[in-house]
C-alpha cells in the first residue's frame, strides 16, 4: 500500500529502489551513486535520504543489515526485498506513464 | 500485501514501540558514519580535516532536524506523543484526587463483579472437565420415574444393549450410588461413608488414574476373589490410615463383606458427588441373564461419544436400541446430556441473573464515569482550546483524552482486581449447589481472571471515553480567548441522557434486588407447621438389598417384596431410643419432613362416596412414620389424633392425612373417620382416617400446599409397587433433647452400635442447621444481588449530584445575578431541582419499562411475590427518588450561597 506522495518524494523513492536493484548498498553509497549516475545533476540531501530509507524499510520493500564494510568498518547496508523488487515494477511502469504524460503536455500546449 | 511482509513490518513496529532506545542509537549510529564517510572522502580529495569536516557538516544540514525526521519516519515519535499523553493523564488524575477515587471506584466495582460472574461463567462453560477429552462425555437418562431412589436410571437390560449394538458410543459405564456403605473393621468402630459401585468400564472410560495401586479391571468376575475389592478415597486414605503406603492390600469390611483395597484415587477426582469414599466393582448380570432385576431403572449411566458422533445421533441410536427390547412398552425417551451440563447445569438461572446485573452495574459505572468526564471536559474547555489554537489537530485531542480514559481505566485495574478477588467466592458460594452435587468453591483466581479484567478496563475505558473525547474536541481555538466555562450544548444533553440512563439501570437492579430479597424472606419466614428449634436429627439406613427384592414387573411397573425385618430393625432402634433417659420425645420418619430430594407419591381414593367427597383418586406425597412423631414434631393436630400403641401390626390400618390433602378431597368436612385405599402393591388394606394434621411444606422454596399421608410404619404391605419402595432404605429419627443435645447423641450412637455395630447412624445435626443450610445460599445469592442493586443506586445518585454540581457551578453567576435581581431562594432552588427531577423522572419511567420485562426473566426464582408487585417497583422508584434528593441537596445549598458581590469580585 503506497502512501499517497507528492512527486518528488515518490522519484526519491523510485531513484533508491533503482539503485538497489544493482545490488545491495548503504546510505552514503547510495547517495554517492545517485549523484554519480545523473552526472551531478541529482543531490540527495541526508535529511531527505534517510527517512526515505526508514518508509522505505517500514513499507518492507528494502531490509536493512549492520555490515563489515572494505575498510572493516561496519556501516549499515540495504537491500531490496522481493516486494520491493515488484514496487520498482510499479513505480517505474507509473513514472514512464507519467513522464511520457508530461511529455506529450510540453509538446503540443 | 504478503503475509511475509505484513509479519516483517509489524516486527519493525513493535521493534520502533519496545527498544525505542535501541532504535534511536540505531539511527543516531548510521547518521554518524554517513558523516564520517564524507568527511574522509573531502580529505581524500586534498582538504584539509578541518575545511572537510566544515564542509560535511553543512552539506549534512542541521544534524538534530535530520536526526528528528528519521526518528519520525521509523515510528519513533507517535510512540513518544503517547507517552507524553499518559504522562500528562497521569498527572491530571493526580490533580483532581475526588474525580480520580470517584471514577475509579465505580469502575473497579463494575469491572470487579463482571470480571468476578465472567470467570465462573467461563469455568462453568469452557475450563476443560477434570477429565481427557471430556466434553465427549456424556449421561444417558431414561423417562423412568421409579424406583424414586433411581428416578431417570437405566436398567441393567438397556445398559447392556447400549454397551454391545451402539455405533455412537466408543464406550460405556454404569454406576449406582446413593446407597450407605459401611466401612468397619475389626476393633475400630464402624464408619458410614458414602459409596459407589463403578463398572470397570466407567473408571476407563473416564479416563482417571489412581494415586496409588489399581482401579477395577474387566476380569473382576463376579464370583472370583478378584471382584472384592475396593477402591478408596483419598480422604479416606488420610483420615483413616494417615495416608500409610501400606494401606494397598489391606483388607477392610465393607457391608459385611471383607474387600482388600487395591487402589487410592487422587484427591481431586469427583464424578458429579464429592463425599464419595469408597468405590466397589458394579457387577452385572452377564448379558444373557434375564430377571427382574436386569428390568429395573437402577444405574446412572455415562458413556463417552465416538468421534464425530453428536448428541442427535447418540439419542436416536440408543432409543431405537432401547425401543427394540420391548417392543410391547412404550418406546422410552432419552435424555442425552453431555456431562459438563449434567455437572454444571443447575448454575445457570442464579449465574444468568448474577451476570445481568454485574453487566448492567458495568454499563451503568460506565455512563457513571463518562458523564463525570463530560462535566469535567466542559471546565478544561479552555485547555483543549489552547492545544487547538497551538495547532493540536482534532484527532490529536481525540487520542489524548482517549488516552486519558485509557489511563483511568488502567488506573482502574488496582481496585477492580480486588473486587473480583472478593467477588469471586462471593459468586460462586451464591450459587449453591443442589445436594449431591459438589460446590463451586474451585474457581480459580488465576492470570485468566486477571487477564479479563485488563480486557474490561480496555474496553470499559473507550465506552466511557469516547463519547467525552469527541465531544471534548468539539472545540474551537477562539474558545481559547473565552473567559470562564463556556459549554457545548451537546455535552449537556448527553450527560442528562447518562444520568437518566444510570437511574433507569439502578431501577431495574433495584427492581430484581427487591424481588428476590422477598422471595428469600418469605421462604425462610415461612410457616412449617413445626419446631425445628432444639430438634436433633439423624438417619440410620440400611442396606436396601437386604429387605428388598425385585419382582417381575406389573402392568409396566416395578413390584418390590419387602422382608418384615426392614420394620423390625427400626422398632428395635426405635424402642432403645425412647428408653434414654435424656430424651422428651423421639419419632422417626421415612424422609425428613422438608427438603427432600425426592418424596414418593402414592394416590389416594376415597371409598366412602359421600355427597360433599370428591371421590377422586388424588395424588400425595407418602410418608411412613413411627406413633407419636406429630408430637416430637410439634406439628399441629387438627382433627383426631395422631399414631399411637393403638396401631399396631395387627390393628385396623390407619392413616393421617395433612390438612392441603383434607381440603382437597374432604372440603368444608372432617374426614376423620373416612376410608381411604392407598395403590401400593398387593397386600394393602383399606385405612380409616384417625387425624388431619397442619400442612408442613414439603420444599421449602415451593409456594403451594403439598398434600400428604402418613402411615405408620407397622402397617405396610408385602409388595409394593416401585415409587413408594425406596424409604425401606432407611429412616429419619428425631429427637427432642432435654438436656444436654451432645449427649443424647452420643447416647443414641451407642444405642445404634448396640442394635447392630455394622449400621451406624449418619448425618447426625440439628434440624434448624439442616434447614439453615438450604437458606445459606440463598442468602449468600440475595446478599450478592442486593450489593449489586446498592452499589448502582449508590453510583447513580453519585452521579446526579455531580451533574447537579456542575449545573451550579456552572450558573453560578446567573444564580447570582438572579438573587442580586431579587429571586427568592424558591425560585433558585427550583433551577437546580427541576431539571435534576426531569431527568430522575425520565430514568424512572425507563427503569421501569425495563424492569418489567425482565423481572418476568427472573419469575422462576420468585416464591410468594409475583414480578409485576407493584409495592416493589413503587418501593424502588421512592428510594431512587429519596436518594436523589439527598444527592441534589448539596449543590442546592451551594446555589442559594451564590453571592453576588464575591461573584463579582472573582470576575
């Protein structure tokens, strides 16, 4: 059950569950690969990234594990579930919906 | 949502409520190795570790806001917003200490009684049977009405037909009991105990297991050494041998017969009775034999059902079976019960009525509780504004007075226990059981009873606060601004309505309180037509096996032969007793003259058809008694005279009819003088009426006039026919005592063991205390109902004095302003009295409308006051009305107090 969300916080959300369909990672690993990935266009800001990952990890599509990290360190990782696999579908098959929406707006007003 | 899922986010919920501690480190930890992380890779980019931690940081934001969003996203803080609420409850409560102990009392004495009839309600319906898998267990009776001794028993030709064609069965036993079995042995002095034979099979079937040594085995022939043997109680054990380990094998006298004890059964084991002490083997007839005593209703039987198999199906299966026997009766009909009605059925009128009314008095502290928090949410009207005013949403409001009844009736919970710890004996010794069955006094008090009340305060707290809650957040933030108590229209007419609603309840338990407290003072001032004061009572049985023989039924009923030596034993004893020298009087009676269990009839026609004789055969209870017992009794002779030397065994029969039986069949005429003929059995000869005697009741607690005759024990035939044979087992004697009453028992317990050492006398007491006895519990149930009605009318005029206060506190100055104005102290105390009367007056006609109803409910346990009398309900509305009165008195004064200058000044 998707909590109604504004836009941003719901393209916040699809861009997180994005980036851990490539694999498991942590809070700051994901904000890094945000920022690398749109070439700097994007910026996470930590007041927004983690309670994103908090609801996220309440509506059960992404778990959280305490890890040794490289540097043998432990940071806390995040992984999505098979529920939040199904909630990227979802999210994406809305975004491009809403994206091509947009789209065809801007072309013919 | 998968079931995974679900079960994954509820755990992180409970996770975010329990180790809320654990979860704000959790996230204060990952927040800090965030910043950690950037700050290394700015260093790793050439910055210096100061610029780089400068930089990270405002990058990272304000710290404590992230750290307070990520809190909220987690479920932290609607955890912390509750508990600031039931802190802020906490100290509401102990702000207000009056409204705190008012409410909190009339909550704990409604959830006290209701959780304390809900635990025996629960015991008697759903704690499992003492035995494994007992609810399919069941007791098979027939229609049979003789012999009285074994009224709804089943023959031993039924039990065995059952026991080899039944397909619903997976098991079957039988028992007979109610007989005396003594237990002697050589030189200790005899015991009478109460007995049981048990086949082997009802042992098994019932699944219980000995404490020590052995039950009765299949192979227990009935002419081998192995079927003397005898099985003991617990208490037996302890009392008789001091609970010795070698008490199995010995061998004790039972009736004469020597039987080795082969096994103890635990202490708790009770099948229906809990005085049995010594269980024999019930031998039958094998299955081929056919006599009349296999014919006979004898034996209680209990069967345990085949899996799958209902009560339906067993009924029809076992009456088709026993419809089969003999095909010439009339098919009998069966009543099949499962065991745990047969064991727990009788508490269901006296436990309904109990539950009722602690379920009304719950409602009725509710309404209590809520109209106090109503009046009190008018006066923090103002409060509740500011929060509205600061931003507090209106569901916010809601979940903190929410909150705060859920406090309340928390707080609740402390005295509520200790009411339903009284309560519950309280409920369970109301209940009394019928004799022979075995009390109530096992319910437990256990974490299930503690559990229920935990579930009523919960659900007590939101039927009391929600009404409070949503009218308290009926407000609006320019309230805030508002001087005084300014008051929501809907708040005032709800609570008038639960004031009402709380008269109307204490009416009808008003109501029930007074019917049965009536019912019980007219039962225990009843007229008995005898002393029982100072009278001693004992009984002295024999064994009916001894006197009585089965004969081959006639025309459908049982025949009995009766040895003469049953009337000779009793003389014996009879004349020893008279010889004492401590003794006034002394009589014995078949069955104690009131209360007992089971009375054969006998009917009686007249033979002499006169013009005012009805000539109509009449039934009546039979008593056969020994000369001069209306004289030890005291009872009133009305006419003639009463059994004396005269009629002896071989006189003419007499007879003494009862006063009911005189103005039935004789009426407006003495019938001295009359004959009557008995119908019971070959042998009986025509009486001739030599008395009439003042009716004595023969139930204590049944309204009408029972008719009866009275035979002497000296003139009885040789065959009877089944109702009236079950008195040969034994007889009542009664003593007048005058000196000491301890030594005359004593005296006729040596006079008993003289007569014969193996049959002693039992249920050795007074009369009064047996009588006395049967009160008790009815006085212990009219105690617990009349503190039910009292609690509630206390709570309700509790109630209307506090909306009666707040009405005044609340008008204070148009009171003022009104006297200022030159209103008489009249017209103001009409302001305060009036509306309280209209809401007592509507409660009233409420109560009544439904107290009428249910006082019908109640109508079987009425004895001598009917359930419309009108004096009750007219008694019940003064009393409300009186009690108003007193609870509207003092906002009365306080009103009249109303200074205009001091109100003046307070503004």
């Amino acid at each position: 059950m998707p909590k109604p969300s504004d836009l941003l916080q719901g393209t916040l959300d699809l861009l997180i569950l994005k980036t851990l369909a490539r694999g498991p990672l942590h809070g700051w690993g994901i904000s890094k690969r945000i920022q690398q990935l749109s070439d700097d266009e994007l910026s996470v800001g930590q007041g927004s990234l983690y309670p994103a990952l908090y609801r996220l990890e309440n509506q059960g599509w992404i778990v959280a594990q305490w890890k040794e990290s490289e540097q043998g360190r432990s940071a806390k990782v995040y992984s999505l579930t098979r529920d939040g696999r199904q909630q990227l579908e979802r999210e994406l098959a809305t975004w491009k919906r809403l994206s091509s929406a947009v789209g065809l707006l801007l072309k013919r007003a | 949502m998968t079931l995974a899922r679900f079960l994954r986010i509820a755990r992180q919920r409970f996770t975010a409520i329990v180790r809320r501690g654990a979860v704000e480190r959790d996230i204060d930890r990952e927040l800090a190795w965030h910043l950690e992380q950037s700050i290394l890779e700015k260093i790793a980019d050439g910055a210096s570790e100061e610029d780089a931690r400068r930089e990270a940081h405002r990058e990272f934001g304000v710290l404590a806001l992230v750290t307070e969003r990520s809190r909220d996203a987690r479920g932290v803080t609607t955890i912390n917003g509750f508990v600031d609420d039931v802190r802020y409850a906490l100290r509401l409560l102990r702000r207000t200490p009056a409204f705190t102990a008012i409410a909190g009392l009339a909550l704990a004495a409604g959830i006290g009684t209701t959780a304390a009839a809900a635990a025996v309600v629960s015991f008697v319906l759903a704690r499992p049977l003492p035995f494994p898998d007992g609810d399919r267990l069941i007791t098979i009776r027939t229609d049979a009405v003789e012999p009285a001794l074994f009224a709804r028993a089943a023959s031993v030709h039924q039990y065995r037909a059952w026991q080899a064609r039944s397909a619903s069965l997976a098991a079957v036993g039988a028992s007979r009991g109610g007989s005396h079995v003594i237990a002697a042995e050589p030189g200790a002095p005899p015991l009478r105990v109460q007995g049981q034979a048990f086949t082997p099979s009802l042992f098994a079937l019932l699944g219980v297991r000995p404490e020590a040594g052995r039950l009765f085995e299949e192979d227990d022939h009935p002419f081998g050494p192995r079927a003397l043997v005898v099985v003991i109680s617990h208490r037996l054990w302890q009392r008789r041998y001091g609970g010795a380990p070698g008490t199995i094998g010995r061998r004790i006298r039972v009736d004469s017969v020597a039987r080795e004890i082969v096994g103890i059964l635990p202490a708790d084991f009770h099948l229906q009775a809990d005085n049995i002490d010594v269980w024999i083997p019930l031998i039958l007839a094998p299955a081929g034999e056919h006599g009349p005593a296999q014919d006979t209703p004898q034996l209680r039987v209990t069967a345990r059902l085949r899996p799958g198999a209902t009560l339906a199906a067993a009924r029809a299966d076992l009456e088709a079976i026993a419809a089969d026997l003999h095909p010439e009766r009339a098919a009998p009909r069966l009543d099949i019960s499962p065991l745990r009605r047969t064991l727990y059925g009788w508490t269901r009128p006296r436990l309904a009525t109990l539950g009722a009314m602690s379920t009304l008095l719950l409602a009725l502290s509710c309404a209590n509780v809520a109209a106090l928090l109503l009046a009190r949410g008018t006066l923090r009207r103002r409060e509740l504004a500011m929060r509205a005013a600061l931003g507090a949403s209106r569901r916010r409001i809601v979940r903190q007075l929410l909150t705060e009844s859920l406090v309340l009736g928390l707080a609740a919970a402390v005295p509520a226990v200790l009411v339903t710890a009284f309560g519950l004996p309280a409920v369970s010794a109301a209940l009394g059981p019928p004799p022979g069955l075995f009390r109530l006094t096992v319910v437990p008090f256990d974490v299930a009873v503690l559990a229920t009340v935990a579930a009523l305060c919960v659900l007590s707290s939101i039927a009391f606060g929600v009404v409070p809650a949503i009218a308290g957040s009926r407000v609006h933030p320019i309230d805030a601004l508002h001087g005084g108590t300014a008051r929501s229209a809907s708040g005032r007419s709800w609570r008038g309505g639960l004031v009402a609603l709380q008269i109307a309840l204490a009416d009808v338990l008003l109501v029930a309180g007074a019917l049965l407290t009536a019912s019980y003072v007219n039962v225990s001032g009843r007229e008995l037509n005898f002393e029982p004061r100072g009278l001693l009572t004992f009984s002295y049985a024999v064994r009916a096996d001894e006197f009585i023989r089965p004969m081959p039924q006639r025309q459908g009923s049982s025949v009995f032969e009766v040895s003469p030596d049953a009337a000779r034993t009793f003389e014996t004893l009879s004349d020893r007793l008279k010889q004492l020298p401590g003794s006034r009087g002394v009589a014995g009676i078949s069955f104690p003259p009131v209360n007992s269990l089971v009375l054969p009839m006998v009917t009686v026609q007249p033979l002499d058809a006169t013009r005012d004789s009805l000539g109509a055969p009449t039934a009546a209870a039979y008593f056969i008694v020994t000369p001069e017992v209306f004289a030890t009794l005291q009872t009133p002779i009305l006419h003639g005279r009463e059994f004396d030397a005269r009629d002896g065994r071989d006189a003419p029969w007499t007879i003494v009819v009862n006063e009911a039986m005189a103005r039935l069949c004789w009426p407006g005429g003495n019938p001295v003088g009359r004959r009557v003929r008995l119908d019971l059995g070959d042998g009986e000869r025509p009486r001739e009426i030599i008395g009439v005697v003042a009716t004595m009741p023969a139930r204590l607690d049944e309204p009408a006039a029972q008719p009866a005759v009275y035979t002497s024990y000296l003139q009885q035939p040789r065959y009877y026919r089944g109702p009236a044979v079950g008195m040969f087992a034994g007889m009542t004697f009664l003593m007048r005592p005058k000196g000491d009453a301890d030594v005359l028992l004593a005296a006729a317990r040596r006079a008993a063991a003289e007569v014969s050492p193996e049959r002693p006398i039992d249920e050795v007491g007074a009369v009064q205390s047996h009588l006395y006895a049967r009160l008790a519990e009815r006085r212990n149930y009219v105690t617990a109902v009349d503190t039910f009605a009292l609690l509630a009318a206390l709570l309700a005029i509790v109630g209307l004095h506090g909306v009666a206060t707040h009405v005044v506190v609340g008008r204070a100055n148009e009171f003022a302003v009104r006297r200022a104005l030159g209103a008489r102290r009249r017209e103001i105390l009409a302001l305060v009295a009036l509306p309280s009367l209209w809401l007592v007056a509507a409660g009233l006609v409420m109560g009544a409308a439904i107290a009428l109803p249910a006082a019908r409910l109640l109508a079987p346990q009425l004895w001598g006051v009917a359930p419309t009398d009108i004096p009750t309900y007219v008694g019940a509305s003064a009393t409300l009305l009186g009690a108003a009165a007193i609870g509207c008195a003092a906002p009365m004064r306080r009103a009249l107090r109303c200074d205009p200058t001091a109100r003046l000044r307070a503004e």
